[in-house]
C-alpha cells in the first residue's frame, strides 16, 4: 500500500550524465509496472540536453525501472 508519496531513481551514462530519470509510488519495486522513466540526449559538442524522451512515447507510469534500458524511446 502506498502512502501517496513519490520514489525517484536516476542512473548515469559512462560520461557520469543524467541518462535515465524515473518516478513512482512509494514502495514500488523496480521491477513492478509502476514506472514513468524519461531518457536525455546530449549533444555531442555543448553536452547541453537536445532531447527527451519515454518509452513508446509513453510517460504514464507503466514501465519497469529495471528494463529501462531495453525500451524504444520516442
């Protein structure tokens, strides 16, 4: 049972960038179907964020923490 309150996870690229930011309920597990994740893009030259974007498109809190890495991003 949640308490209303937001969990938060960030993981990083091998450039120690934000890569991935993801949000939940309180007390869901990382492989629970409970997820919004967003990734960020960098440009190449500036390293400055050019882009976001969530699985299929999709930010509603449905996708799993730990298969970020697998989904398609639009």
């Amino acid at each position: 049972m949640s308490n209303g309150l937001w969990a938060g996870r960030i993981a990083y690229d091998a450039a120690n960038r934000i890569q991935y930011i993801g949000k939940a309920l309180s007390g869901s597990a990382e492989n629970a179907e409970a997820w919004s994740i967003k990734r960020l893009t960098y440009d190449g030259a500036t390293q400055r964020i050019i882009s976001e974007a969530w699985p299929g498109g999709d930010a509603s809190q449905k996708w799993r923490w730990d298969l970020r890495t697998t989904y398609t991003y639009s």
